[in-house]
C-alpha cells in the first residue's frame, strides 16, 4: 500500500483498526487536533479517505472542506452520518459493514426483549444488594410466545424474526414494501403493526423518512402492556414522548441501544425498573468488531489498488 495516502479518522472507534490503518496510510486522528479547522488548512489536500462510524462520519461541511476525497468507509453498517446525495454527485465512493455484526445486533436485541419482561437487570440488583434475603423477586412476564413485530424486515430485523421465532413468537412487519420470500405478516402501516403486537423492534435504517417512525400515536398503539426494543438508531423514537409514556404507564417497557442525542440519556429513564438501557454495544463484541474493521481496511485497500470495492454502497 501507498504509505502516503492519507486516511482520516473521524472519531476513535476501534484500536485494532487505527493499528491497521496507521501501518498501511498516513492516518489522521481527527478528534486529537486541537483545532480542526487549522487541522484541514493544512492537511485538507492530502486526505483521500474518510473512516467513520455510527458517531461521526462525513458530512457535507467535512466532504466540501477535502477536495481529494475519493471514498468514505464506514465502520457502521447504518449510513445516517454520510451525506450520501453529496459524496454521489461528487462522485465518491462509500461502503459500509453489512452481515458482519447482524448476529450480535440481532443477539442482543433478544436479549434486550428478555431483561425487559423478566426483569434480568433488576434481577440482578435484589441480589446484589442483599434484598433476596428479605424477600423473593417479584413476578414478570413471560416472554415466550410474545407477538414480534418488526420495523425493518432487512439483515438484521429477519435475524431477530429468526432467533424470535425459536422462542415461539408469531412474527410480523411493517417496511416499505411487502416481503414475498417469507411467511411473516406483513402490515402496511406502523400503527398497524403496534398495535397487533406484544414487542415492536425499530430495525430499519435512519433516513429522513424513518425519523421518529415511533411517535406518539404508534407509542400508545403498542398500549400499557407492550414493549418497545430499539436497537436501529436514537432519532427513530420521538424520545420526548417514549419518556412520557414510560413515565404515565401508557407503555408497558423499553429495551434501547440507542438514543435521540448519544451519549446523552433522558435522566427521567434511570429510575424506571421496566426499561434497560445500553450504551449503543449493538456490534460491540471483540470478534464482531474486529472483523467490522477488516472490512474497512479491505474496502480501502481494494479501493487504492483499482480492485472491486468488496461492500459498496455508492
Ligand atoms: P438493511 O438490511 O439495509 O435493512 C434496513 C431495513 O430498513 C430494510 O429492510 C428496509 O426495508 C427498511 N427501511 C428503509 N427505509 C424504510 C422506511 N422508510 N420505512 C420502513 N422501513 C424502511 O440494514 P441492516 O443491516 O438490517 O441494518 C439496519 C439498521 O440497524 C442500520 O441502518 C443501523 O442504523 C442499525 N444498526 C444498529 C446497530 C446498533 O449497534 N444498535 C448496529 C448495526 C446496525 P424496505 O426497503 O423493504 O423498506
């Protein structure tokens, strides 16, 4: 590799991948400049790749400011920080890192379903604070069997209807278009969906369009006694009104990876017991990341060697 490519970071995500990065290019560490607009006076001319993730990626201010900009590889499989319109009139290349983590993703969306209904976090504390000795936990709620419903029926929501389907749950969806390949209900409006469900799942990608795909009104179709599981993006969920419902009894509980301003968490969650919170860790497993980070760098090699992009996107 050309050792004096110049590849920018946009924020810290992965140490093996800026090992990776820093023995093959000339890497840039955007987050450790002390002032980033000095940083691109100098340096703007030389960067040719951007490498981002669910935090920061490139937007048009940052795509507009690196006149070399040739591709943009993303440690994400979600494209929501990349101005995409941008980089396909500009004519750079974007890639991201699908399949690679819809089994954790998709893993810990089950998960998330199972700590809400039986109380496992909670669980946990009457342990540990040696309430067991004064008394037996309450009871939960049983999970198998539940009705699943998914928004978003791609890589990963078809993974959780999968693993959601060994636990005996009926399975439905709502995404733009009806699925012939499965046998799964298909239901043409989100309303719809929640309110014929027990646990909805927001799986679909973040576009202008799936922003706050749950609101108010979907919020109170799912009803006091079902549960929301958010492991897409924060700004899917209208928060304001998912804490109110939470807070009121009007939604029965809430598993969420991901939140409206990460790392950011209304203060009002912390004392509910039927919500488990997790810091966006969707894809955060050793394995999972590490192989997300050898399709950054692959993308990037295949891309300064003329060879075919192994997950394009633009
Ligand atoms: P994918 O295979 O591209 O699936 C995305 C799904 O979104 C598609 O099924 C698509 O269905 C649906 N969709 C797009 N626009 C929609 C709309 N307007 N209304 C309803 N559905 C819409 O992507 P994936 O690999 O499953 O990943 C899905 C998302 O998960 C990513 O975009 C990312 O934001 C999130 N994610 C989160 C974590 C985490 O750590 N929590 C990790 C990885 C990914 P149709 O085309 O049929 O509408």
């Amino acid at each position: 590799m050309d050792a004096s490519i110049g590849v920018l970071m946009a924020c810290p995500m992965s140490l093996y991948l800026e090992q990776e990065l820093d023995k093959r290019f000339r890497l840039f560490r955007f987050w450790a400049q002390p002032s980033r607009q000095e940083f691109l006076k100098t340096h703007a001319e030389s960067i040719r790749a951007v490498v981002g993730n669910a935090t920061a990626g490139a937007d048009a201010e940052l795509i507009d400011a690196l006149p070399k900009l040739e591709i943009v590889s993303s440690f994400s499989v979600g494209l929501d920080k990349i101005d995409l319109n941008k980089c396909k009139e500009k004519g750079i290349r974007v890639t991201n890192t699908p399949d690679v983590l819809t089994e954790d993703v998709a893993d810990l969306a089950i998960g998330l379903m199972l700590a809400v209904l039986r109380r496992i976090c909670e669980c946990d504390k009457h342990v540990r604070k040696g309430l067991w000795k004064m008394g037996d936990f309450q009871l939960t709620t049983k999970f198998s069997g539940k009705r699943v419903g998914i928004i978003g029926l791609g890589r990963i929501g078809l993974a959780v209807a999968k693993r959601a389907e060994a636990f005996d749950c009926p399975i439905s969806y709502y995404s733009r278009s009806e699925k012939p390949s499965t046998n799964y209900k298909y239901h043409s409006s989100v309303v719809d969906l929640a309110s014929n469900c027990d646990i909805l799942v927001v799986a679909c990608a973040l576009t202008p369009e799936t922003h706050h795909i749950v609101n108010r009104e979907v919020i109170n179709a799912l009803g006091p006694k079902g549960v929301l599981i958010n492991i897409g993006r924060g700004p899917h969920v209208d928060e304001p009104e998912l804490v109110s419902a939470l807070v009121e009894g009007r939604l029965g509980g809430a598993g969420l990876d991901v939140f409206e301003k990460e790392p950011e968490v209304p203060e009002q969650l912390f004392g509910l017991d039927n919500v488990v919170l997790l810091p966006h860790v969707g894809s955060g497993t050793v394995e999972t990341r590490n192989a997300m980070a050898d399709l950054v760098i692959g993308n990037l090699e295949a891309h300064f060697l003329n060879k075919p992009l192994l997950t394009p996107v633009v």
